[in-house]
C-alpha cells in the first residue's frame, strides 16, 4: 500500500539490551515492495503449484518479511520443487523428518546427551571416558571405531561454538534453543563423513533453528546450504576447500581491477586469505543478524536455479509429476522462473561450472574500496583492518547490485578473450584493450561485429565449409559460434 510506513524488521530478532558492537540493521520492511505473508499466499496454485518467478521478482525488490522468511528459504535452497503440490510436499516433509529422527536416535544411542536437552564443551577422547558415560556403540563391535571417535572429538568443539554462536540474540538465552543448534550439527557431523564437522557452520545453520519451528526442517534447510557450500569446508591432506573460492577470487579481481591484484601480490596476498570468512560465512560478521539473512535471501534469488530440487534429491520420491510439469526434471529451464544471475550463466554456453555469486560480492567490496586498499594498505594486517572496519557500513541490497554489475562485466571481458578462438581466427590484443575500455556501447558493439566479421572472412581456406557463405556475411554471422558470442557480447 502507498503511503504506509516501513517496518523495523530487526524486532523479530530481539537483541540483548546491554551495550555490544553489533552492527546497525538497515534493512526495513517496505509494504508493496517486501515480499509479505499475502503475496506469498498468492503465489501458490489451489493445488500448491508456486509460481516461483513472481515469488524471486519481489525478493529482488524488497526482501522477504520475517514471518515467512523460513517458508521461503525452503524453497529457495531447493528442498522442494516449486512445481510440487501441497500433498507432494506433505509426503516429502514426513519423510525427512522420519529420516531425520532415525538419524537422531542413532547419534543418541552412541552418546546420550544428544537430543537430552544438553550439550558438552569438555572433551571426550578417551576409552574410560566414553565406558564411564555409558556410551555404546550402534556401529561395529570396537568401542573405538575410527569413525565413531573422529565424530565424538568434534562434538566438544561443536559445543564450544554453539556457546559463542549470536551471544547477543534473546533467542539464545534459552538452553533448548543451543541444545537444539547442537543436536542439529552434530548428527550432520555424523551422515556428512567427509565434512563433519568445521568452525563456521554454526553460523550457517543458527538462522534456521530461529527461523523454522520444526527441529528437522531446520536441519534440511542447513543440509541443503551445506550441499552449496561443503566445498569450501571439504579438506584432504594436500588441500583446503575454501582455497578453490579464493583462487577463483584472484581470477576475478585480476581480470576487473588489475592494479588491486597487483597490489595484494606486492603485499604477499595474492593468496586472498583475508577474504576467507566473508566467503565461509557467507559475510555473517561484516552485517547485522538481520541484514545477513536480507543478503542471503537476496543471493540465493538471484542465483536461483529451477531443478534445484532434482539436483539436491537423493531419495526415491514415491510421487509422479504430470506430464506438463514445468518443474520436472530434464526439460528445458524458463528463463522467467530462474534468478537474474542464473540467467546470465545460462547465456554462457561452458561446460564448466559456474562461479558462485558469493564470489562477485567479495569482489565487488574489494573493488569498492580499491582506493582505499591501494593507497593505505600497506600490509596485510592493514588490509585485514579495513576490510574489518566495514562491518555495518555495507548495504545489503546495494552490495547484491554491484555483484551482478561485477558479474556482467567479468562475462563480457571473459568473452572478449573467447574471440581470439573464434574458428581459429586471431583477434588483436589491442582490440580486446580498446573495446574493454570503451563507454559507448553502440560503438564497442559496432566494432564488435566488424571485428567478428574480419576474423571469419580471414579463416584458413581448409577451414572454409561452404566458401558460397562467406560472401554473405549475415549469414556467417548466424553461424552457431559467431550467433552465440555476439548474443553474450552485444546483450
């Protein structure tokens, strides 16, 4: 409605009155732009159907209001197909929860202070230890199976954690809400044996226990962020997860600030170490409670994809999709019912997969502050402190707007290069220079296409198909590899 004033969204989330160093929330619920309780109602079918692509446009406007922040999310991290049915969904949602509890009950039995209302902090670690709390041992006869005692080393660590995890929301004042927090990570712990358990999950998973009722429902929700982000937890003997991110960082601040890479390589940070927790938690620290969940609904609408349900489904589901389904799996994806970075991605015709948008967002704060890191930025530490000194100074939706102005360009300059493999044909580096640097777009794409039409008509002979087409060039220009990189260059 016009006219009506906007919500403070912060006083669902009740902050301890004693003074602390939380960051100031910026986000509000504006009515006709938030996404709200009867929007959201709005957007499902009679049968249940959502209409998705409606759902990410109001997401992108305005956010989604707390009330059903935890509807949404499910939805958006791919734990059901927006295509689904109200039964559909039904089924699914018993079946996890069983799952769910089946799971539980066999972390109980091995330590029982799970699901006790309880959490420890003391370390376990030793044989006396474990038979003098009575624990048995669902898996194998050894009291001190390698897996059963990696999983019970990190329950301590988790607890530890769990005590510091938002110190500073009402929430957590309550024993049940950490034991619940607790419970939820330590039985991932358990199923994810690659993974278990890394400092930094607590984060991640914190706002769906506050979010969703339902102790299973939340631990879905947290499993699918996790089935997203593992990667940058997952860690071998020669290699940290998160390293792949940082590198894919570099590449991207190289290509669209080079002299900033420059700068962090003199420094001895080329590595990109200082961004690790922007990435890990996905910028928990650097916003309020609240404008992080803002960020995050605004990332995962932006990057959202329609089968993500297919992609993340693992079980067999007893339930048929009819066969105009949109939503099943193996057909083409609209376009409309993908989010606005997904939808760049797909222009983008690679076989490699895609860079997370979360990866553009760092960027796009580095570069926002490129001056400021080039010229006081001496050290490491002192870019460490800079980086810090942002906390509560960034906006969330502005941030989500650089990371996709980030992103387009990236792709553009990207496929500049890709025109030097154009049918073996060579494009000058002065050109890609001249055209990256150019403001005027009906320019840039003006010699873009003159550029196209050089590099083919100059092809070797051998390479020459059909020599009748080139001396039509718009014809040779609908040719599959020409049509489709001036379609990513030129729109």
């Amino acid at each position: 409605m016009r006219g009506a004033q906007s919500e403070l969204a912060e006083s669902y989330y009740q902050v301890k009155p004693e003074p602390n160093d939380v960051p100031v929330t910026r986000f509000k619920i504006k009515p006709g732009k938030t996404l709200s309780a009867r929007k959201w109602l709005a957007a499902f079918s009679p049968d249940g159907q959502l209409d998705i692509g409606k759902t990410l446009d109001r997401i992108h406007r305005g956010g989604v209001h707390p009330s059903i922040r935890g509807e949404v999310w499910e939805f958006l991290l791919g734990c059901y197909d927006p295509m689904s049915t109200f039964d559909e969904r039904k089924q699914i949602r018993q079946q996890r929860r069983a799952q769910y509890v089946k799971w539980k009950k066999e972390c109980s039995r091995m330590f029982p202070v799970i699901g006790s209302g309880n959490y420890i902090t003391e370390p376990v670690t030793t044989k006396d230890d474990i038979n003098a709390k009575g624990m048995e041992m669902a898996i194998g006869n050894d009291p001190l199976d390698m897996k059963v005692t990696q999983w019970m080393l990190t329950l301590p660590q988790i607890g530890l954690d769990v005590k510091r995890t938002d110190r500073n929301l009402v929430f957590y004042e309550k024993q049940e809400n950490l034991s619940k927090l607790w419970d939820i990570l330590s039985v991932y712990a358990w199923i994810d044996i690659d993974v278990g358990y890394c400092q930094g999950m607590s984060d991640l998973c914190s706002p769906m226990i506050i979010l969703l009722e339902d102790e299973a429902d939340a631990f879905w929700c947290f499993e699918r962020l996790m089935r997203r982000l593992r990667g940058n937890f997952r860690s071998t003997e020669t290699s940290v997860g998160v390293v792949t991110q940082l590198s894919n960082l570099a590449t991207v601040t190289q290509v669209i600030d080079p002299k900033l890479h420059q700068h962090f390589e003199t420094l001895g940070g080329g590595d990109y170490l200082f961004a690790i927790r922007m990435l890990m938690v996905l910028f928990r620290r650097e916003f309020s409670f609240c404008d992080s969940l803002y960020l995050w609904e605004m990332m995962w609408a932006l990057e959202y994809d329609p089968d993500l349900f297919f992609q993340y489904e693992e079980l067999e589901l007893n339930m048929e999709k009819s066969e105009g389904s949109e939503g099943s799996k193996g057909k083409p994806k609209s376009t409309r019912r993908c989010g606005r970075f997904e939808r760049e991605n797909m222009k983008i015709k690679s076989s490699s997969e895609p860079l997370p948008i979360s990866v553009f967002l760092v960027a796009s704060v580095l570069k926002d502050n490129s001056s400021v890191l080039q010229h006081k930025a001496h050290g490491l530490d002192d870019v460490v402190q800079i980086l810090n000194d942002m906390t509560g100074n960034l906006d969330a939706k502005k941030a989500c707007l650089g990371a996709m102005k980030l992103h387009k360009k990236y792709l553009k300059k990207v496929l500049l290069f890709s025109l030097q493999q154009l049918d073996d044909s060579f494009v000058p580096l002065h050109f890609i220079s001249e055209v990256s640097s150019m403001k005027n777009s009906s320019t840039r794409n003006s010699l873009i296409l003159k550029t196209v039409i050089s590099c083919c008509e100059c092809r070797p002979r051998r390479h020459r198909k059909d020599e009748s087409r080139l001396r039509d060039y718009r014809t040779l220009l609908l040719s599959q590899r020409a049509n489709v990189l001036l379609k990513q260059l030129l729109y």
